[in-house]
C-alpha cells in the first residue's frame, strides 16, 4: 500500500508514503512524469510519523490522502 498527496506546486508536485521493512518513507516528486524518481526521500518510522512529516514540511491533512498502488510494482 502506497498514499499519495497531489500537491502541484513548484518544486513539489506530489508526495508519496510508502512502506518498506526499515519503515515508512516520505517521497517527494518535483514534476508529473519525475523519470529519475523521487527528488527526496525521507525515513520515518511508522505510517502516523510519515504523515506527522509530510504535514509539518508540506502541509498536507489526512484528508489529501488517497490509496494507490505501490509506486514499486508501476513501471
């Protein structure tokens, strides 16, 4: 499972929480195709600590979340 935040903003166009074994990571993408992947990373420890960063660096609310796919099974 995989959140994601669309924001579409400069520098920032969408943040993406997915969960790996040594947590959960907070992935932030600079454009809409991002071909080199997430411009940052970010290890967190848990799902609510993810959340707890992406709204103290993004300002994103639990209610712009919405589930996709995990990002490492989409092409």
């Amino acid at each position: 499972m995989a959140l994601e935040a669309i924001l579409n903003r400069p520098g920032v166009y969408r943040i993406v929480l997915e969960e790996y074994p040594e947590g959960v990571y907070v992935l932030v993408y600079d454009s809409v195709e991002a071909p080199r992947g997430p411009c940052e990373d970010h290890l967190q420890d848990d799902w609510s600590m993810a959340k707890l960063a992406a709204f103290e660096d993004y300002g994103i609310t639990d209610d712009q979340w919405k589930e996709i796919p995990d990002t490492r099974f989409n092409g």
